[in-house]
C-alpha cells in the first residue's frame, strides 16, 4: 500500500510514495552499517563540520522545509519556522560543545591514572510520530550523528516529505550515504528492522502503545531502547502568580496542541483564571496554518481529530462542562475547536490521560498539597509549569511534581542546552544536553596499568 502525504488542512493529496521493497529494505540496512563504520573512523572535527554544514543549511532553506512541516501536520508557518531555527541552534551547540561533552574524563583509581572514552553503540533505529516533524527527529539525530552513530529512520506514515527531505540534508550537510535513512515501511516492519543484528538500539517518539510494544521487542533482543511518549502535563497557578502571564501561557500552550492540558488553579482565583483564558482561547484565530495570523490549525491526521473528539465526548458523559468549543469544525479539513473543560471528575480516565490536540481541562485546587496532588494524579510525568512568586511554594513544587522537567512561571521549552525526557509512562531516557549526546554512547572503561 503506498505511502499518501496528505494536506491536513484540505484533505488534499499532495505526493504518493511506494513502500521500499524487501530488497531495498534489505539494502538500506547495508548501507547504515557500512556508514556506521566510516562514522565510527571519521575525525569528531570532520563530523562538527558537517553539523555546521547542516545548519546553514537549515538557514538557508528553513522556509522551504517549514512549508512541508506545515502542508504535511498542519502546524501554523510560523511555528514551523521556529521549529527549523531550533533544530539550526541544535547543530551548532554540538558542533561547539561535542568536542567538550565527548572528552575522555580522567579517573583515579589503586591501579593508577585510568580514563572513560565515549564510543558509539551503530546503527540507531528512530520511530517518529508526526508531530514537530523536523525537530523530534533532529533532537536526537543532531547529537547521535556527531557522537559517530548511524540512523534508520522510520518516520510517521503521514510525513513521508518530511522524512525524505531530513535524509537528504544530511547527506547535502556532508554525512555519507546511508548515515540518516528514511525507511518507507509500515509499522509491521519496524519489528522486523529492530531484530536485525545489525541494528544496536531504538529511540521511539511516540505513541504509548508504539513506544510498549517497541520496548518489550528491544527488551527481549537485549537491545538499548529510549522512549519519548506522550504526557498529561499540570500547569500549577497559586494564588501569587502573575495571572495575566500565566493565562497567556496556558492559550499559548493550547493553540500549540502542546501537552500541557491540566490546569490546576489555586480556588481563590480560579473564577478570574477561568474567565480570562475563555477570552483568550476565543481570541484564538483557526484557519489556514499557511496564513500568517493563524494561531491553530488542522491536526496532523483524520484519526487523531476523531480521537480527541472522542475524548471530550467522555469527559462530558463523565460529568464533565464545555466552557467553550468542544466540537470538531465542520469542512474537509481536520480542524477541532480550541476547548476548555472544567468540572470533570477527577476519578474519569480523560482527567489522567493524554490529550493531543487543542483541549485543556480546569482543576479547582484548595491549597498547594492538593494541587500537587492534583497534577501528579496521572500515569504520565513528562514536564510541568509552575506558577507562584512564592519562594517556598516553589522549593515544594519543584521537590513533589513527578515530571521529567518542570518550569518556574514559565513553560517547558526544548533547548539543546538541557536535557528532556519523561518519568512514569512518559517513558525513559534522555535527548538533548550532555545527557542526550551520551544517550546513544558506550561508556569504555580504560584501566592503566603500571
């Protein structure tokens, strides 16, 4: 069945691609291994060069490949161009900071000076989803490339432009053929792709069930695995906090689809929270995401509007109240009205679960251990935002939030600067920062004898 990149935003086909065949599957993974070995012998300087490389690139041409981010996902242009300004930072930190992060660190030991040396672990398979196309690719694939791994990518059957465009910026950037390469194959082949004995590890960005049923394969096999699954992320509001700042950052947050869709606000200003964010996520402009102006746009897929829609039908069904949207607009495209929910019960599964889209559910909390309660009250810890001036209520929520990052009146945004990643069933493992770079890395021991 071949591959269809369609417009979200008209329903639109906008290119067809076959599935490689077995034979040229077959060949792709030769072609990573080889590569695997020519980036194991390449100079780091040789690989920093071609990070430097990529990112002019990625300046050069940002436009052009934020155009297909925004005709393949339907995120707004304007997001995308910041997307692809994200992932040119990126090639530049570790093109400076590789040479640093990678040095062999000296050890004292009985036996004499001895050191630890970072090796590569080979051939990296990365499963994607389709959100941010270009960024959750290259904020991992930046650091293990220049860390000396070579990568299969199997991107979402959605992006398949997007997946041929980041294969061949690698090899324009000066990697080799087969460093980074986009595997058109259904999710039926990635178990397969995973139980070569040429491929060393798995990195999945993703869906929970994509990210459990690659990680019990790669358990099995024995094989090195980093998950980076959704989150049900808490936004915290105390009475202290700056409530004009934090409102805008929770709309700012919701026409994003981020993942920050439970907001927890302190009871004694809650009414003015609630009335002020109506305002703001009814001043949100949905249309045409390649319009500047437009603050939401389509979701990437027909089946993830239909799951969102499902979900606030539960809340609903579940005691929960529509403060404003809660429909799927009506046309060709995949279009869902920004929403907010208030009311719904705790105890109701959409109060835990993730939701992918432009929905945010209110909590009235009745003091700080309540509304930690309230945020952690989920099976996901993927990050936080945290609102209060308060320098003690802030020292407990840092302590008590069960997130793999969390923000101080602020929201949690990529850098490559400091490390990422989940807790719980957010998954494990780290992109971005020292952390990142390591993650794909064998630590060698050496011992000096005298």
């Amino acid at each position: 069945m071949p591959l269809q990149s369609i417009n979200p935003a008209t329903g639109e086909v906008l290119r067809t691609f076959s599935m490689l065949s077995d034979d040229a599957l077959r060949l792709r993974i030769g072609q990573a291994a080889e590569a695997a070995a020519v980036q194991r012998a390449l100079p780091l300087e040789h690989r920093t060069l071609y990070l430097r490389k990529l990112a002019a690139l990625l300046d050069e041409e940002g436009d052009n490949l934020a155009r297909t981010v925004t005709l393949e996902t339907g995120k707004p242009l304007r997001s995308a161009r910041a997307e692809i300004a994200l992932c040119a930072d990126a090639a530049r930190f570790y093109a400076e900071q590789a040479p640093r992060m990678l040095a062999p660190e000296l050890l004292q030991s009985e036996n004499g000076q001895s050191y630890v040396q970072w090796s590569p672990m080979g051939v990296v398979l990365a499963v994607m989803s389709w959100e941010s196309p270009i960024w959750h690719v290259l904020r991992f694939a930046i650091p293990a490339l220049v860390g000396g791994n070579a990568i299969l990518l199997k991107h979402a059957a959605s992006v398949p432009q997007c997946a041929m465009q980041l294969e061949a910026l690698i090899r324009r950037a000066g990697f080799g053929r087969g460093t980074l390469s986009a595997l058109l194959i259904d999710s039926g082949t990635v178990e397969r792709v995973l139980g070569e004995e040429r491929v060393a590890a798995v990195t999945v960005t993703g869906s929970e069930s994509t990210g459990r049923a690659v990680a019990a394969q790669a358990g099995w096999l024995l094989k090195k695995s980093a998950l980076h699954l959704p989150g049900s992320d808490p936004m915290v509001v105390m009475p202290s906090a700056d409530l004009e700042a934090a409102v805008a950052t929770a709309a700012r947050a919701l026409a994003s689809g981020s993942q920050t869709t439970r907001l927890v606000v302190s009871s004694s200003i809650f009414n003015d929270f609630q009335h002020r964010l109506v305002s703001a996520v009814e001043a949100l402009k949905v249309g045409d995401p390649l319009k500047d102006g437009t603050d939401v746009g389509p979701l990437g897929t027909a089946e993830a509007v239909n799951i969102l829609a499902e979900q606030v039908a539960a809340a609903v069904t579940s005691g929960g109240r529509i403060v404003t949207g809660g429909t799927r607009l009506i046309g060709s495209g995949n279009f869902f009205e920004p929403t907010i929910l208030s009311d719904v019960p705790r105890t109701a599964p959409v109060a835990r679960d993730a939701l992918a889209g432009p929905v945010a559910l209110l909590f009235r909390a009745n003091d700080l251990a309540d509304a930690m309660a309230i945020a952690n009250d989920t099976p996901f810890g993927r990050s936080a935002s945290l609102w209060t001036k308060e320098p003690s209520e802030q020292q407990q929520l840092i302590a008590g939030i069960e997130a793999g990052s969390v923000a101080l009146n602020g929201l949690q945004v990529d850098t490559a600067r400091a490390p990422v990643g989940g807790t719980k069933r957010s998954g494990y493992g780290r992109e971005l920062g020292a952390a990142g770079l390591r993650e794909f890395m064998i630590a060698k021991t050496v011992l000096i004898g005298q």
